[in-house]
C-alpha cells in the first residue's frame, strides 16, 4: 500500500493541499435551493452548507468522547473503553 501511495505522490497524482479553516468558507445561504426541492430538483450545495456539514459531521464528532467522559465517567477505566 505504501508503495502505491508512494507512486501516485511521484506521478503528481496526489498533491499537498493548502490548509485551510472553517472562515475561510464564506457564503450565503441557498435560498434559491429550498425552491429547486420544492420541484424535485436537488440544487447544488453552497459553501454556506458545505461549512455547516463539515462542522457537523466531522468536527463535533471529534469532541464527544471527551464530552462523554467529562459528563458521565467516574473513572479512567471507563474512558478508555469509550475511546
């Protein structure tokens, strides 16, 4: 497997990209996508949306261990199961 990313790295296949933040995705709401699903269309998402589903699937996820641990574990043990 190693080789094989290796190989794509060579070729120019997969490529480093520029780090980036949550603010740097600035947007408006969709307003016009609640009107294309009202006629079966499915709109493209906008950055706005994209911005929220990244904090919401990726990031917050990231916290809940330690918000479980914080809030209901009596001991370490415990939280190492969870994690």
């Amino acid at each position: 497997m190693e080789s094989l990313y290796e190989e794509l790295v060579t070729e120019g296949i997969i490529q480093r990209t520029q780090k980036c933040g949550l603010p740097d995705f600035a947007g408006e709401y969709s307003y016009l996508g609640t009107t294309l699903r009202q006629a079966n269309i499915e709109p493209m998402p906008s950055i706005s949306d994209v911005r929220r589903l990244v904090t919401e699937f990726s990031i917050l996820p990231l916290g809940k261990t330690c918000m479980v641990c914080n809030f209901f574990c009596t001991s370490e043990a415990i939280c190492d199961k969870i994690s």
